[in-house]
C-alpha cells in the first residue's frame, strides 16, 4: 500500500518526556547550512598521491640504469618497491583510524571507512609481495631454500622477527575485515582486532631503517619517514586521545530520559554543557559510550535524530542486540563518552538546491534530523513494513509543513506490488519528476539501500549525487 501523507496542521504535543518522546514537536527548523564543496577532498587525494610518489622516488634516485641484469636483481627491486609502498600505505591506514577533525570534515566517516576498507586490501598485498619476493630474492643469492632463508633473517637480521610478527597481524587484520568472515564476528570482537593494525605499525618500524636499503643510511630520507610516523603518531594521539578528552570535559554529556519510539526502537536524550557550541550538523554520527553496567566497555556509532538545538541530543537506536537492550535500562544521569561528530551525510554536502530522502526503519534517524537543515522542497521516501514500524511519524508531519517538505510513507514488505512499483524506477519518477536534479541522500537496510541505488540509477541519477549513510569503522 503507498499513500502521501497530509501535511500537519500545526504543532502536535502531548507527551509525558520532557524531551519530546513521540508526539514531541522539533525546535523550529533552522537555516540550510552553505554547501561545502570537494576542495578538501581534492587536495588531500593530491597529498595521497605525492606522498605515495615521494615513498618510491628514493628507490629510483638510488637504482643505477642498467644495474638489474638478472631475475634476482628484478625480484629484490620489487621487493624493495612493495615495501616502500607498503609503509607507506600503513602510515595512511592508521592515519585515517585515527579520527582527525580534519579527515572527518574534509572526506567524511563514511567513505573514510570505504577507503580504508580497499585500501586495507592492497595494503595486505603489497606487505605479501614485499616478504615473498625478497624471500626468494634472498634465497637464490643463498643458494638456500625458501625455508631456510626464513630461518637466515630471523637469526641474522636485526628486528625482523618483529617485521615477521608485524606481517602475521596484517594477515590476521585483513582475513578478519572479509566481510563473510565480519559478520559473524560480534562488532567488539572485531573492532578490537582491527585495532592490532597499531601494533603492526609499531612491530614493523624497527627493521625499515635497520634493514631497508633506502631508510638505513642517514640522511634527508631516513629523516622523512622518521618524521611520517612522528605525524602518524601525534595525530593518533590527537584524534583518539586528546581531542575526545576534551570535547567530553567540556560538555559533560548524560542521559536525560529514555523514550520508546515503538516496540523494538527507542530515543535516548541526552543533556550536557555549552550544547550550543557543538559543531555539528543533521545526518552526522557520534561514537557512544555510555559509562553504565554491561555498557561501559562498548563503543557503537548512532546518529543523531534531531538537528542541533543548544538544548538536548538525541539518538535513536533499534533494539537488535544485547548491547542496545541494556540501552533501554539507562537511568537518568548516566554519564556518555562520545567522540565526534563524524560524517558528511549532511545538508552541507549536497551539490544540488532540492533533494529526495529515502529512509527504511529506523534508518529514518538521520534523514530526519536533516529534514530541519536542507532548503525547503525537499521529498521523503519512507518505507516500512507495516504502520507500526513508522517512527516519528508526527515530527515528520509537523516538518512536511514547515519545511515545505512532501512525505510519502510507503508501507509493506519488497515483495508486494505496491512498494515495488513505487521504488522502480518509473516510480520515483512519478513521484519526484526531478528526481535526477535532486540530490538523493539513502539510509536504512542494505537491501533496500541497494535496491533503490539501482532504480535511481536507472532512472538517471548521476552517482555522485547518491549519499549513503554507512558506519563501518
């Protein structure tokens, strides 16, 4: 079944939070936020490129033309390369773990995750080839065997049991992000192996410049990669330490009340100091941590689900496992921990003036908190099974006036026809004629996410106007 809903005729109230809870009507919505173009985006894609150039050039500067006359020459010059390649491609990776505002502002959580994720990939292959092409490099110069090389390094070499150690964790690291093998994982588990890719980082620093023919002698180069992992390292220790410290100093986050939105989803709001001095924006996320019993030990990504008000956050959370049960029991005071925000699935990011929203359960979070930023005229696509599983359906009546905004809620499972002749191509199209003039922002289920990635696309949205809202990291 699909029918547009009608817009509200004011204000709807009559709720025992003092927060808002179901019924609560939003603050009044405030300004579109000025678009923020792909200038940072850029430059920082330029600086991954020159670094990546800068990391090789020594090799080059250092190999005489002519110099690889036979196959071991050849094995130990890509071996050479591949590890080059491979610090230098570890450095970017736990740079980009390491939730610098800046990286957070410029590219965005979500597609930070993306290239973290395909970069981890060929960071995996490039440490592979670095250790098995000198391997055998090594080993024909030895007349050794593969084996007995192995043994001739660790007992030879100075820190390459360590170097040994730092490939087996990226192996572990890498085997452990194949998405198959991910989701089965409990997200703490993995999370916290994941983070093994620091000690890598540390275990696989002694042999570069102890071993490494470009990083041993001193010099202009060897101080370079010297100061790289001193960067690395203090914007870790900026992102991940400091700056959290004093965001959660500052504003002194707690629980406030916990609302129950439907059967299985529930808002928590949250009160604290100076709120109006946070930089944040609808659609952004924050990492949550609140400090209760069976809670405190856990991190989880939620997005806000009302814009900035200088009064109150809230989140909202579907009730999917043990972690966001013991969430429904939070007393008021509890204290949170939250790092952030993250994310450019904002009103800020779009490159259009109009855009259409599609929302699938509780993804519905974000969009609505982006509801109260972008220009009036946008469109909402809310797809749920039955009524019951509608969230917030009188705050989005309430901004469907507002803001000038058209609200369809499009109820019943994929396979009915109605909602599958809504989200075909032809059907956005009739809902939203200047759909491919629009700028299409998507959060919900991954089914319906690709699903409906695939009618726009077919009904001629450019790629680069599709916004997914993806917490991965």
């Amino acid at each position: 079944m699909t029918y547009q809903d009608t817009w509200a005729a004011g204000r709807r109230t009559g709720t025992s939070s003092p927060y808002g809870g179901r019924s609560a009507a939003p603050v009044p919505p405030t300004p579109a936020p000025p678009r923020r173009g792909p200038g940072g985006r850029r430059a920082l894609a330029l600086l991954f490129w020159t670094g990546l150039v800068a990391a090789v050039l020594p090799w080059w500067l250092d190999t005489p033309a002519g110099s690889m006359k036979d196959t071991g020459d050849l094995l130990t010059a890509a071996g050479r390369i591949t590890g080059l390649v491979a610090g230098y491609l570890l450095l970017v990776q736990v740079l980009m773990m390491s939730r610098l505002g800046v990286l957070e502002r410029w590219v965005g959580g979500e597609r930070i995750s993306r290239l973290h994720r395909d970069l981890g990939a060929t960071l995996l292959v490039a440490v592979l080839a670095h250790l098995s092409l000198l391997l055998v490099a090594y080993a024909e110069a030895d007349g050794q065997s593969v084996l007995g090389e192995v043994g001739v390094l660790l007992r030879d070499y100075e820190d390459m049991l360590s170097a040994f150690v730092a490939a087996g964790v990226m192996v572990l690291v890498g085997v452990t992000g194949v998405r198959a093998i991910r989701t089965v994982l409990p997200y703490e588990l993995w999370y916290h192996l994941h983070l093994a890719s620091y000690a890598a980082l540390l275990l696989g620093f002694g042999h570069q410049f102890s071993n490494g023919a470009q990083l041993h002698p001193p010099g202009p180069v060897r101080t370079g990669w010297i100061a790289a992992y001193l960067l690395v390292l203090a914007a870790l220790l900026w992102g991940r330490v400091v700056a959290p410290l004093r965001f959660n100093l500052r504003h002194r986050l707690s629980v406030a009340d916990v609302v129950a939105e439907s059967p299985d989803t529930i808002s928590i709001y949250l009160t604290g100091r100076r709120l109006n001095q946070i930089d944040m924006l609808g659609g952004q996320y924050f990492r949550w941590r609140f400090l209760a019993r069976g809670c405190w030990w856990q991190s989880h990504p939620f997005s806000l689900s009302a814009a900035a008000n200088g009064r109150w956050l809230r989140l909202t959370v579907k009730v999917v496992g043990t972690h966001t049960a013991d969430l429904r029991d939070l007393d008021p005071g509890t204290r949170v921990w939250a790092e952030g925000p993250s994310g450019t699935f904002t009103a800020a990011h779009r490159t259009r003036e109009r855009a259409l929203l599609i929302a699938g359960g509780s993804g519905i979070a974000p969009l609505r908190a982006m509801l109260e930023e972008l220009p009036p005229g946008a469109a909402l696509i809310y797809r749920a099974r039955t009524p019951a599983d509608v969230l917030m359906h009188q705050e989005l009546d309430w901004l469907a006036q507002a803001r000038h905004t058209s609200v369809w809620y499009v109820i019943g499972s994929r396979d009915d026809p109605g909602p599958r002749q809504v989200m075909s191509p032809d059907g956005l199209r009739r809902l939203v004629p200047d759909v491919a003039r629009r700028d299409v922002y998507l959060c919900g289920p991954a089914g319906l996410v690709q699903e409906s990635v695939r009618a726009l696309r077919a009904a001629g949205v450019p790629r680069r106007q599709i916004h997914l809202a993806t917490f991965e990291l």
